[in-house]
C-alpha cells in the first residue's frame, strides 16, 4: 500500500490537464469581465444617443 502511495505522488499525468483548466477558467473569467465592462459602456452610449436624438427637431431646417 506504502508503494502505490509513493507512486501516485510521483506520478505527474494529469498535471498538464489541471493547468489547463485553470488557465481555461481565468481566460473565461476575464472574458466575463470584459463584457461586463463593454455591454455597461454600450448600453450608455446607446442612451446618450437616443436622448440626443429625441432632441432633434428636423423640420425646423427648412
């Protein structure tokens, strides 16, 4: 039994597979993130747009 524990300590498969799992969630993470921040800038410049737009009076160019 003492083998096979010192085995699986020093075994390594699946190591690669857990950095990259954790490297995949970061990226993913951030990503969220980023379109967190990207959809709140939008969703006001889109606001701002339409106000601005309401204002406008097109027939007073005449």
């Amino acid at each position: 039994m003492m083998n096979f524990f010192k085995n699986f300590r020093k075994d390594e498969d699946g190591a690669v597979t857990v950095d990259w799992v954790v490297l995949t969630a970061a990226v993913v993470g951030l990503a969220v993130a980023a379109y967190s921040s990207i959809q709140t800038g939008a969703s006001d410049l889109t606001s701002r747009t339409n106000t601005y737009m309401d204002r406008q009076n097109p027939g007073s160019f005449r």
